[in-house]
C-alpha cells in the first residue's frame, strides 16, 4: 500500500499538470490508453494472457466503470483546487473503505482500527486545514464523489482477488477506463501536444505500478488495516508541493503528519499484539 500510495502520488501531480492543458475526461482516458500497453507486456512475461477472460464479468464492469467516474472527477477536481485541499477531501476513503468491509467482506473491525481511522483523519485536518470555500466548491464535490467510488472499487476488487489473478484485475480496469472515458471524451478531444508527451508516459507508468502495487495491498491485507495507510499521501504531498511549487509545510503541517504518523504505528501495534 505505501508503494501504491508513493506512485498515486506521482500520477496525482502529473494527472494535475495535464488538467490544466485538456478536459478531465480526457486526461482519464489518457490514463488508460497509454498505460494499456504495460499491461498487457506485463501479462506477456507472466503468461497469464490466457487467464483475462476467465473473470467474473459483471464486478469488472462495475470496477470499469467507478475507474473512469474516479478518475473524471479527481481531474476535474484538480483543475479548481490545490492538491493538498483535494487530498484531504479523497482522505474521506479510507473510512468509507472501513465502513464498507463490515456488510460487503463480513470483515470484523475492531476498535483499534476505528480508532486509527479517525486519528488519522484528525491528522489530516490539522495539517492541511482545508479551506472553506474550497469545500463548498464544485472542485470538492468532485473530488468527494471520487473518494466513494476509489472506496466501491477497493471494496469491490477485494472481492474478486479471491477468484480473479492480480493482472486480470489491472488488464479489465485499464482497458475499460481507456475504452470508457476515450468514448466520453471523444467529441470534446483537444489535439495532445508535443511536449506533453514525457508527461503522459510517466502517466502511464505511475498508474500502472500504483495499479499493481494497491491490487497486492487488498488481495493479501485485511481491508480495514491496510486502507489507513493512503494517510502516508500526506508525506508525498508535502514533498511534491516542494519539488514542483516549492512551498514548504508550516507548524500546523508538521503537528497534523505526526498525529498520522502516531496512527499508523499505533494500528501496526495493534495487528502485531492480536496475531501473537
């Protein structure tokens, strides 16, 4: 998961940078059409080529589907507002994650994770303190809807992992999102431009390694443990917000990336006491 959350992080900026060039739904299915053919050499080298069409079509349609919704709307959200206001509204999903596992995973969460949920998001409010208009912005609905279908589509490629290979999960979400969103997107294509064109292979191959990586988190960790740890998006966000605006974190920052960091290893603690 925190390799997942390291490459997200890296897509997220880049997915921002191309927001500002062409419309959000295209800059989703540029996510999917030019990380299709990672996919499908990385399903060569595995010979598990023969395995993709052996799946539960209906989840993977539905996972195609939230796929080009999220990604459209964490765009469009990224156009209006700054990274570090749309991470702390999508912050919303490991708790809808949570919630979720208890009915659709017959998952049991304990208190401990409830209680590292809301620590963590305290965490968040406190070092990002988003701004109130902001939250009452188009942007931050966007991004909010965002967040419940990343929290669906987790809960929902858990559910396949217990039948489905991992690059059969990554070859259908990439494939429907490039088929899906390039169809939204088609009357209102803008022409893509030369020099964005390093920009959309490093599109291509952080979401492709973020795809894999967050697809091993839920086939081998209990969701409920594994979905507090995107609160490590914080480190990236202040890192990314130094690399490529060059503004650096203040005391509240500092405070509220403690409190996230506590809550981590306090819920790291916890899992390691209840399996001994």
């Amino acid at each position: 998961m925190l390799g997942a959350i390291s490459f997200f992080a890296w897509m997220d900026a880049v997915m921002k940078l191309l927001a500002a060039h062409y419309p959000a739904v295209q800059v989703a299915a540029l996510r999917g059409i030019a990380g299709l053919p990672l996919v499908c050499l990385y399903l060569w080298w595995r010979g598990e080529a023969g395995r993709v069409l052996q799946v539960r079509w209906p989840l993977h349609l539905l996972r195609g589907v939230l796929g080009v919704a999220m990604l459209s709307l964490f765009a469009y959200g990224l156009q209006s507002l700054p990274m570090a206001v749309a991470y702390t509204l999508f912050f919303i999903g490991p708790i809808l994650i949570a919630l979720l596992s208890v009915p659709v995973l017959k998952e049991r969460v304990r208190a401990a994770h409830w209680f590292a949920l809301a620590a963590g998001m305290l965490g968040v409010l406190v070092a990002l303190r988003p701004d109130q208009d902001a939250l009452l912005s188009w942007g931050a609905l966007a991004v909010l809807g965002a967040a419940c279908c990343y929290a669906v589509s987790a809960i929902t490629g858990r559910v396949l992992t217990r039948t489905d290979s991992n690059g059969s999960l990554v070859f259908w979400m990439t494939l429907l999102v490039a088929v899906g969103a390039g169809a939204l997107a088609a009357r209102g294509w803008v022409p893509l431009q030369a020099e964005h064109g390093w920009t959309i292979v490093a599109l291509a191959v952080t979401g492709f390694i973020g795809q894999m990586c967050i697809t091993e988190a839920f086939r081998h960790g209990q969701a409920a443990v594994v979905a507090p740890f995107e609160y490590a998006a914080l480190a990236w966000a202040v890192g990314l917000d130094w690399l490529l605006w060059r503004t650096l974190p203040d005391a509240a920052t500092l405070v509220g990336a403690a409190i996230i960091v506590a809550s981590g290893l306090y819920l790291v603690q916890q899992e390691r006491r209840a399996r001994s």
